[in-house]
C-alpha cells in the first residue's frame, strides 16, 4: 500500500467565532485539544465541519498554522486546501506541506460541471507541486462534483493521491473500490450514518466531527471492528446511529456548536448566513444525547 499516514476516526474540529465575526483561534485551540486527548487517531481541519468555504486565505493559514502547533505531533493532521481554482489549491496546498500536515485533502469543487479529464489535470497539477500524500474528497452534496468510481480508480495513478474519502452515502462505491483495488487502496468513510457499513466494506477510517461530542463511542466502533467483534461492533453503532444521521440532517457546524452547548462547553458563534438551531431542534438533539449516555 502507498504512503498512508491515517487509520482509525479522523476527527473533524469546528471552526469557532466570536462576537465580531472573527476566528476565535484560542476557543479553535481548546475544542481541538479534546478531539486528541480523547484519543482521535488524526485531525482534519478545514473540512465542512471547519466551514472551509466561508473562510479567507489569511483565516485558513491561521488554522493550519494553530493546529499543527496544537498537535505538536502527537497524531496526524490532515488539512483540506480546496478551492475552485487549480493555482488557490496549489498554494494552499504547499503552505499546508512546509507547516508541517502529513497530508491534505481536496475536493473538486465547481461552479461549471468539470469533466473528469480536467479533474484528473486538477489533481495532477497539485500532486506535482508537493511531497505530501494527498486525499481526494468525493462529496458531491458539498463540492457540487460526483467523482465515479472509474473516475477515483484513475486518480489513484497520481504518485501521491493515496487515499480516498468517499461521502456520497453509497456504500457500494466502497464495495467497487475494494474488490477492484484490493489492498492498494485506501478508503475513507466520510458518510456518518455509514459507519458500520462502511467499515465492513474495508474502510481505513472514519473521517467524521462525532468525536466532538462522543469520541469514546467514535473510537470504541473502531476498535471493535479491528478486534473483529461484529456484535460488539453493531451494539456500539446503533447507540450513535440517531446522533450521526441528525448531523446529517442539520448540518455539522451547527449540530456540534448545540451538542457541545449542550453537554456545557462553550462554542463560540457561526458565521453567517448559518444560523443556529432552533428550538425545537436543540431540544430533540438533547434527547438524542441523552438516551446516548
């Protein structure tokens, strides 16, 4: 298998806000120091949980610069350097490369329909500017791109694209990966309410925002499949299951701003237009959490 730095629940932090509007770095710092002593196996910032898009250049750098220096190596960090063009993901990408990430992550996003022609030059342009492995992100709900299987399969032929996050909710694309790449490759569930399935199917990890609110139970799956305990593994997803397809339903920065609320950590703000969760939604997502403990 080629240079693959994650396995295990890859945890995604939020990005967190104050009162006027501003990346609240230190708040970034404590909520992200509970995703490692709660025993994640890596961190991704800058993903949906992280509200990537809504973020300026200088916000993103601040990020990747304040977690690195908040692991100090302790696990893994993978940083999502997307953008629309080839040459902001280049940069972003290279800047996460001399800060010190094991590898970044990317996915096409579009505001034109791209060909998977101009997709694979997107990620060849970037492999060749860097050393680092690199993840390709299939989410189309949020990138606006659907990567096929045949399309994934011919990305993984870049050098140093060596990991595949898969987030469409079909686990038989996961299934396809498996049986025609075998152990050459390695695939990522970014599919919350998936995560046993995807598991079965073959996956090397989780990448998921759960830990920020039930890490021992993110990690107890985990461990469970590896110690192939099925039953086990089952019991443990299914006291999760209501909770990770909320996340779904709602929306990641929303729902871990109200659990961690919730569970009376402070959260800072959301960056408008995201707004906070309703009444009556905060009050369902506390019965969720508490039939969970």
């Amino acid at each position: 298998m080629k240079n693959v730095p994650f396995k295990g629940v890859i945890a995604y932090p939020i990005t967190p806000f104050d009162e006027n509007d501003k990346v609240d770095i230190n708040l970034y710092k404590v909520l992200l120091e509970k995703l490692i002593v709660t025993e994640a196996h890596g961190v991704a910032p800058l993903g949906s949980a992280g509200v990537m898009p809504y973020l300026s250049d200088a916000e993103k750098e601040e990020i990747t610069e304040a977690t690195i220096k908040q692991v100090d190596g302790r696990i893994p960090v993978l940083v999502g350097v997307s953008n629309l063009t080839t040459a902001k993901t280049i940069e972003h990408a290279i800047f996460a490369e001399k800060a010190g990430a094991a590898a970044v992550m990317i996915i096409p996003m579009s505001y034109w329909k791209l060909t998977d022609e101009e997709i694979i030059q997107h990620y060849d342009a970037v492999a060749s500017k860097i050393s680092i492995p690199i993840m390709a992100y299939n989410n189309p709900a949020t990138g606006g791109v659907d990567m096929s299987p045949t399309l994934l399969k011919k990305l993984l032929k870049i050098p140093n694209v060596t990991m595949i996050k898969e987030s469409t909710g079909d686990v038989q694309r996961m299934h396809y990966l498996k049986k025609e790449l075998g152990d050459e490759v390695s695939f990522y569930n970014g599919s919350n309410p998936l995560a046993l399935a995807a598991f079965a199917a073959g996956a090397t990890g989780w990448c998921t925002t759960a830990p920020n609110l039930i890490p021992k139970l993110n990690v107890d799956l985990y461990n469970a499949i590896e110690n192939n305990d099925l039953e086990e593994a089952q019991k443990i997803f299914y006291k999760q299951v209501n909770l990770l397809k909320f996340m779904v339903n709602k929306g990641l920065p929303r729902v871990i701003k109200a659990g961690l609320e919730i569970q009376g950590k402070y959260a800072g703000y959301l960056r408008s237009p995201l707004k906070p969760l309703s009444d009556s939604e905060t009050e369902e997502l506390k019965m969720i959490l508490k039939n969970i403990e």
